[in-house]
C-alpha cells in the first residue's frame, strides 16, 4: 500500500507504465482511470445529482467506445463478449417493453387493466407498450452503461493495470471507512455529510445509503488480501505485509459496524473469513495461527463493548418490524398480477402505489422493492429472470475458466475473491438495491472483468471491412447514447431545480416533468395548459396519480363536472400518495355522508403527514353520527399513529355530546385495539378543568381503566412532570425532592416509585385526582427505606374537590389546589420482611365531593437528605 502511495505522489501509479514503455501517458488510459475514480468517489450520490450520473455516463460511454476501437470484438476476452451479450439482450427486452402494440392486445396484457381504464376515462391516447411506464423505460437503457465501461476496462488490461485499479478501489473503500467513522462519532448533527442522506448518524462514507457503503467496504475488504496489492519494499508477501492487510481489514470492518447495516453486518463474517482465507501465506505456521486466534478473540472481546455493537443489537431486536416485509408482501401481489410479462423496468414506484394498503404508508415514498431479485420478476417478468440466470451462468463459467487457467497465486486468488465479493453483492441485494448506484454498480462490473485472461502484449494493426463497419455503427450509437444521457440527465436536474417546463422541452419522454408542469398551470388557474401536460404525462405513465387529478380537476373547471368526477373517482384507485386527489374525495365523501370512505381519505393524510392540522380537525365531529363513530372505530383499529392526536383535538372540539365520546369507545373496545388510558388524558383533563370529575372517572374506565386508581404500582406511568387531569399522577415539583417512576428490585417487585428529598422539604410530592362515590375508603401504601424512622412519616392525604372549584391545568410547585384543606389520613404501619413497612388506614368521602385528590407527602428530616421506595397504593371502597 506504502508502494501504491507512493507511486501516485510521484505520478507513476498510472496503467500507462504496464502497456507502455518509459511510461508514456495515452489518453484513454487517463480517461479509463478517471472514470474508474469519478464512479467510485461520486457514484454513490443517488438519483438527487443527476448531474454527477451525467458526467460518469458521458465519460463511461467514452471509455466503451475507446476498448471497443482499441479491441475489436473479434479480440475481445469471452467474459468481455458475454458481457457485451448480455447489454444487448438487455437492450433487445427493453426494446421490446416500449414497442407499440395493437389496442385490444395491450389492453388485455396482465397488469394493464387500470391503466386501459385510466385511458379510457381519461380520454388519452397513450403509448400502449408492454411496459407500464415506457417513457422511464427507455432511461434504463443508460443503466448499464457504467458497469459495461468496467468490464471492458478491467477485462482488456494487464495484470499491472488491474493491481493498480484494484489499489485505487481499497484506497477509496479506506476513504470511506475513514469517514465513515468520523460520521458515527460526529453524531447525526455534527457528521461531515457528503451527499444529502436520510442515514445521519451512521457511517454512510461517499454513499446516501448505509448499506451500500457495508457492501463496498467488504468487497474493498477481499481485494486488500490479494497478493501483490500491498505491497512494502517491493515485496508483497512477509510480516509487514500481512499486518498492514491486517489493519487494512480491521478499519474497513470497524467501518461495516458503524453503518448499523444489518445486511451488512450479516454479511460481514463471510467477508473476513473469506478474506483471512485469501490472505494465508504459503506455508501457516502454528505460532501465527495461534497470535491470530488469540487476536480475534481479545478483538471480538472488544468489539462488542462498542457503541456500534450496542446499536446494532437493538436494531436486530426490531428487525421483524422491518418495513421490507411489506414490501415483499405487497410486491408479490404486483408480480401476481402482471405475470409473466413484468410492468416494464422503471414502473415499480407507481405499480406499487397500487397495491400499497393503507395500514403502510407513511411520509417516505418506496422507491424500491428492497430486493433486487423480486424487483427484477416484477419489471422483467420471465424475461427478466431469463437474463438473470444468463449472467449468473456467464459469471460461473469465468470463475471456473479463471480458476484453470490461473497460474500465479494472484491469478488463483483473484477468482475467488471476485465470487465472494459478488456473492456479497447478491445477498445485500437480496434485502437491499446495492446496483442501483453507479459505485457499486460499476465495481460489480469491473469484478467480472477482472475474470478475463490478461491480454496478450500483441495488437494487430489490419482491421477488416467489417470491423470498420461496426465501428462506425457503434460509435453512432454511443454519440445517441451522449445524447440521450444528456436529455435524461438535465431534464432531471431541470425538475429538481423548479423548471419542469423546460425539462419537459428538453426531454419529452420524461413524464414527471409534464405531470410537475400540468400541477403548475392548475395552480395558475390555466385549466387548458394544464390539462395538455396532464396528457402528456399519462400518455407515458397512466399510472401517474398526480397526472389523472389534474385532468380531472381541469374537467371541473371547463364544466364538465361529471366526467372530471369520474376521472377523480378513479385516481382513488391509484393508491393513497396523490394529497390533492385525497382531499378531493374527502369533501366528497363528507358531502355525501360516506363516513368510512372519507375516514380512510383523512387517515391517507394524516400517515403522509399531509396537512395534518386540518384534517385531524375534521375527525371528531363525525362522532355525532353513528356511521361516523363505526367509521372512526374502525379504521383507529388498525392503531394509527394520530390516535393520540385524534382524542386530543376532540378534548378541543365542538360539534359532539359526551355520549357520543362514550359510544365511540365502546364501539373501539369490540375492536382488535380498544383505546388506552394514556390516549383519553387530555379529555379528563379538560373535563377536571370543568370540575367534571364524575365524567372524567367515566371516560377513563371507557379507556381500559380499573378500580378506583390509576397506576397505583407505578409501572405504566414515566413521566410524572408533564401529566395533567384526573387519573394520572402528577409531580408537584416540591422544591427540594424529585420522584421517578425505576426498578426497584427486591424486596419489592417490579418498578416502584423512587423518592429523593434533601430533608429540608415537607409537602405533597405527587397527586393524583380521582372521582369516588361516597362512603369510607381504605388507603395504604407500601414503603421500603433504609432508615425505617423516615419510612413511617411518608404520608398520604385525601382533599375535597367541588363542582363549584374546577382543578386548575397546572400545578404550582409544592401545592395541590383544593376546594377543602387536604385531610391527611392516619397510617397504622406493620412491618414485612427485607425492611418493607405497609400503611393502612381509612377515609371518608362525603356525599358532596365531586372529586378527590390523592397525595403523597414527605416529612422535614432533620438529620438531612434521604431516599425511599414507594410502591402498591391502596384506595379501595370498603363494605
């Protein structure tokens, strides 16, 4: 490695000196490594800098057509004309996704009976081809073009050629670990962000994604061990050697636990075994064998005291939660209903929309299937498992050829690595979409030339009329390739920048572009403007939701307000995400008094986070109606996460009785998740603020409580300090003393309630309101103390709450407001084994107390500050 840093500062680590003599620099060998480093620094970027995918496309489109002139395909490796084969037949099924067909032929293809509907009601003629989404289509064509770039370009150069690439490949895998550690140390607030990333915190490295960033750390990781790639004092073998592999290793796997990934992590011991395995020296001998066991083992002893391994085991411990499961669940349906044809490589965002149930969304849109096998299956049907086995057995058969032909030890490990790193690459992929970045895409590429014979030093010069020719051919398809990347890569950029318009001249296949435009103009009260972008738009995605409400809305404003109607009825079948479409259903459906339909509208919204405030308004109302209330039930069954926000907004709300909260909660407990009493809390709340107290105690046995207290153990409730209402304890926040809610451990069980005062305190530490019939009521409480002299003066007292003197919202510190002084009620204490004390004693409630606070005081201590445990409170009706 030393000898490769080396080289580079002094400008000789270059693929000229190893086709070339004295050194002489060509330029495509500079515009081969130049695209090899752009790929690997820039191409983890993501689709958000489609001008960074322009410049590698554009210089990997170069590098094609320069091995192409310089290596006619009569010369070119096998692993270089399978690879050639496979573009082409690639190009040959997308050909065939976007050719135009006959109307009734296209209209019964599987999976295209919504879309023939879109057209048909939309009243658009679209471009009726096999793929769903043709326009997106043809922009995959350009997706091969980088990894194609890499396999000519590794599989045409020399054995020196390739240890420099693959140097230049550990070199950036080891910029990337290095940064990536800084990330996960920095925190999500402070990390050295390269590219935008939703995977703060973590190490993502040059990458947006944390699990791409694992799976080139591994491959960098097996390419570190092969012979010749470090090399120290012109040696690539010997101690030194294998210790700076050693660190090598240890850094990038160190990097793979600070990504969290876990398919990574997963991964990661088939990395390192893999990689000690190509690593071993010629000859093992025991003492070494033995440092290094005995080094793993003090190394694993370590590692898994970190904060990553702390991390990652949480991570693990959700990991059925995982959201990939309904993706595959969902993207099985699709496949089902296109097969065996696909939807069209490209169309997986909008088929799925389709199929997405409400139950799932949420603000982040799933742009991949998060498995690049199913993904394929639903794109490519048949076809596209048909070219899947094809590359497969052409990657096999290198291997093995590789693995024969082989004669140095660089050239009998090479393959191996090669299969491991692509097996890693498989297995991410198989959770994950490691290919769709060109980083990792073009290592993937440059791994199956590395497979490929190193070229002989001769070159002919004679070129027959018929490679002349389809040089000529190639290179005119390249300069169409350049162009089309140019298109399609601006275009894009266009849209993100604001310009749909120009990008939809630019590029007039790019349907977002048209659909973004056409929501302009209807912003702009252009009806006609925007329903000629809305038809553009559909014309190459009938799937485009956003594309079939603005011809819907356009419909409306021209007069036709049965037809724009129907075209927006029949968006509600184009999935939830379109927030226009849904909140015109919404009106509709409240209009028309189709409760369930407009509940599961607002509940779309409310998951996107879509104007939030105002639809959850719309909500308790409907409580007033019986539909409504059955509506309501229903769909805050499936446990939404804005049930919290539901019942709070109803504390707020008018347009509703107390009878029809009542009805709702009893129709919720017929239902798979009956409401919780933490839900119900601001609406006691309110209600105590009234002086309600009865009604308060009503709506939280409504909630799932029992008894006459809530919580009495302590081991439901955390947070003692932002509670407020009947029914849940509060802090008084006593100057002095602190309360939390902690395992107590034993003698006592469970959590208990832990008390801290300085001695000098004496007051109610914490309360809680309650609403009891009248009669006499045993109170007692359970007290473990060190000093049992303190633990018999903590204390309870019952105070007197009228209807006349409302509870107030907010307790000031060290007092409990009451319409009557608080009695405090005289404990007689028995002793339990382990130091437990219980006290027991009576109260009494009379006839005109709406309500009652319960309290827990502490005493002055001279002797100064102390601690107990407080658990089991008692409040219980006696006969």
């Amino acid at each position: 490695m030393a000898d490769f840093i080396q080289k580079i500062e002094q400008g000789k680590a270059t693929a000229y000196s190893a086709v070339r003599p004295g050194g002489t620099k060509a330029i495509g060998e500079r515009l081969s490594l130049t695209f090899f480093c752009a790929a690997l620094l820039l191409g983890g970027a993501g689709t958000a800098y489609p001008l960074i995918w322009w410049g590698i496309l554009l210089m990997a489109i170069a590098v094609i057509g320069l091995n192409l002139a310089r290596h006619p395909s009569a010369r070119l490796p096998g692993v270089a004309k399978g690879g050639l084969a496979l573009v082409a037949a690639y190009w040959l099924l997308l050909a065939g996704q976007v050719a135009p067909l006959p109307h009734d032929l296209w209209a019964s293809l599987p999976g295209h009976h919504l879309a023939a509907e879109v057209a048909t009601t939309a009243g658009v003629d679209p471009w009726r081809s096999w793929s769903l989404a043709p326009g997106r289509s043809l922009q995959n064509l350009l997706d091969v073009l980088a990894p194609l770039a890499a396999l000519l370009l590794l599989a045409t150069a020399s054995t020196r050629h390739r240890i420099v690439v693959l140097r230049l490949l550990v070199a950036v895998a080891l910029c990337n670990a290095l940064l990536g550690i800084a990330q996960f140390g920095a925190g999500a607030d402070a990390a050295p962000i390269i590219f935008q990333t939703t995977h703060r915190g973590v190490a993502v490295g040059l990458f947006v994604n944390r699990n791409h960033t694992a799976v080139f750390l591994m491959v960098g990781m097996l390419l570190s061990v092969l012979p010749g790639v470090v090399r120290l004092a012109g040696r690539d073998e010997g101690g030194a050697v294998q210790a700076v592999r050693a660190v090598i290793v240890s850094v990038l796997a160190l990097s793979v636990l600070a990504t969290l990934s876990r398919s990574g992590v997963f991964l990661l011991p088939v990395a390192l075994v893999a990689a000690a395995l190509l690593a071993r020296p010629r000859r093992l001998r025991l003492h070494w064998m033995i440092i290094a066991g005995l080094g793993c083992v003090i190394a694993m002893a370590l590692i898994v005291q970190t904060a990553p391994v702390q991390e990652l085991a949480a991570r693990y411990a959700s990991a059925a939660d995982d959201a990939r499961f309904d993706y595959w669940r969902n993207t099985w349906l699709a496949v089902r209903d296109s097969f065996p044809l696909g939807t069209g490589f490209g169309s997986f965002q909008k088929v799925y929309q389709t199929f997405e149930p409400l139950n799932q969304l949420s603000p982040a849109t799933v742009n991949k299937a998060h498995n690049d096998f199913l993904q394929l299956l639903l794109e490519g049907g048949v076809a596209g498992l048909a070219l899947l086995a094809m590359a497969v057995g052409l990657i096999g058969f290198q291997v093995v050829l590789a693995r024969r032909r082989a004669g140095d030890r660089f050239e009998r490990r090479l393959p191996v690595a090669v299969a491991v790193s692509l097996g890693i690459i498989a297995g991410a992929s198989s959770v994950d979409y490691p290919l769709y970045g060109a980083a990792m895409s073009t290592t993937a590429g440059a791994l199956i030339g590395l497979l490929a014979p190193s070229p002989s030093r001769k070159r002919r010069s004679d070129i027959t009329p018929r490679e002349r020719w389809a040089r000529i051919a190639g290179g005119g398809a390249l300069i169409c390739l350049t162009i089309w990347a140019t298109m399609v890569c601006w275009s894009q950029h266009l849209l993100l920048t604001g310009n749909a318009s120009l990008a939809a001249r630019l590029q007039p296949l790019n349907a977002a572009a048209w659909s973004t435009l056409a929501n302009e103009r209807e912003n702009a009260g252009d009806a006609d403007g925007s329903l000629r972008a809305a038809r553009h738009a559909l014309a190459l995605d009938l799937l485009d939701a956003s594309a079939l409400r603005a011809v819907g809305m356009a419909r409306l404003q021209q007069g036709d307000q049965a037809g724009g109607a129907a075209v927006l009825m029949l968006g509600a079948q184009l999935g939830w995400r379109d927030a226009f479409t849904q909140i015109w259903l919404v009106q509709q459906s409240l209009a028309a008094g189709a409760y369930g339909f407009a509940v599961q509208r607002i509940d779309a919204l409310l998951r996107t986070q879509t104007l939030f405030e105002q639809m959850i308004a719309l909500l308790p109302p409907l409580m007033a109606e019986p539909s409504g209330r059955q509506a309501l039930a229903e769909q805050m069954g499936y446990d939404p996460g804005w049930r919290i926000s539901f019942f709070n907004t109803a504390a707020r709300s008018q347009g509703y009785a107390l009878s029809d909260l009542f009805a709702l909660l009893a129709e919720m407990r017929k239902g798979p998740k009956p409401v919780r009493p933490d839900e119900t809390a601001l609406i006691r709340a309110v209600l105590g603020q009234q002086g309600h107290y009865g009604a308060a105690r009503e709506v939280w046995l409504a909630s799932g409580g029992h008894g006459n207290l809530a919580d009495p153990g302590f081991e439901t409730q955390t947070n003692f300090t932002t509670s407020t209402g009947p029914y849940v304890w509060q802090a008084t926040q006593l100057p002095g003393t602190s309360v939390r809610s902690d395992r107590a451990g034993s003698p006592l069980s469970g959590r208990a309630l832990a008390v801290a005062s300085d001695g000098a305190a004496a007051g109610a530490v914490l309360t809680q309101t309650v609403a009891l019939q009248p009669g006499r009521y045993r109170i007692g409480l359970t007290v473990l103390a060190r000093n049992t002299a303190v633990a018999n003066r903590i204390g309870l007292t019952l105070a007197c709450l009228s209807d006349a003197v409302p509870e107030r919202a907010n307790l000031q510190a060290g007092t409990a407001p009451a319409a009557s002084p608080a009695t405090v009620v005289g404990l007689a204490w028995q002793q339990r084994s382990g130091g437990v004390l219980v006290g027991t004693g009576i109260a009494q409630v009379d006839a005109h107390c709406a309500g009652q606070r319960l309290a827990l005081t502490v005493p002055v201590w001279d002797e100064g500050p102390y601690s107990v445990w407080v658990d089991d409170i008692i409040l219980a009706a006696m006969k």
